[in-house]
C-alpha cells in the first residue's frame, strides 16, 4: 500500500516501475549518488546542482519516489531525499551495486 506521502510498501516496488525511473540519466545519478553516500544520507533535492527547472526536479524525484526507490521527507521549506536500500537490495539484489558502479563513469 502507498503510504500518503506516495512511498509504496517494501513488498509492493516492482521491478518494471524500478527500471522506469532509472531509464532517466538524472535520475539513475541521483540513486548513484545516494548509493554511494553513507547508509541514511539524506539530500535535498537543490543539493545535486541538476540545470533543470525546480518543476522538472520536482518530477524525477516523484518518480524515483513512486518507484520506491527514496523516500523523501519535509525539511521545513524544502524535502530531503535518502535511498530506500535495505527495500531495494531485498526485492532487487544487486541493483544499487550495479547502479552505483556505472553511475561513477562518465
């Protein structure tokens, strides 16, 4: 179930809607960033300097958020952002290695 701030349950983050978010090359860095952080890092989304619209970032990370691979949480004015891994590395073993991995290439 979705929580309601749109978090899906654990159990509930499917494989095709992961795959989704991270075909966008912004938002596969902001999980390869976050995965490569220490466990629980939280970011706000201004802090990864992306050149897009504050409504653009506000999308990716609605998706990344929906696909259950953040969860974001209020910060007075604005929302911080940590990578949902322990969910992750139990429905996907291997995801965030693979993504942390191909993220450090440019």
């Amino acid at each position: 179930m979705v929580d309601s701030e749109g978090h899906p349950d654990g159990d509930e983050i499917a494989l095709g809607s992961v795959l989704a978010a991270l075909a966008d090359p912004l938002r596969r860095q902001v999980v390869a960033e976050l995965a490569r952080a220490p466990g629980g890092t939280e970011r706000t989304c201004a802090s990864f300097g992306f050149p897009v619209s504050k409504a653009t970032l506000t999308h990716h990370f609605r998706v990344l958020r929906e696909a259950g691979l953040i969860r974001q949480v209020n910060r007075g004015n604005s929302r911080a952002a940590c990578l949902r891994a322990d969910d992750i590395e139990a429905r996907l073993p291997g995801l965030l290695d693979l993504v942390a991995a191909e993220g450090g290439k440019k």
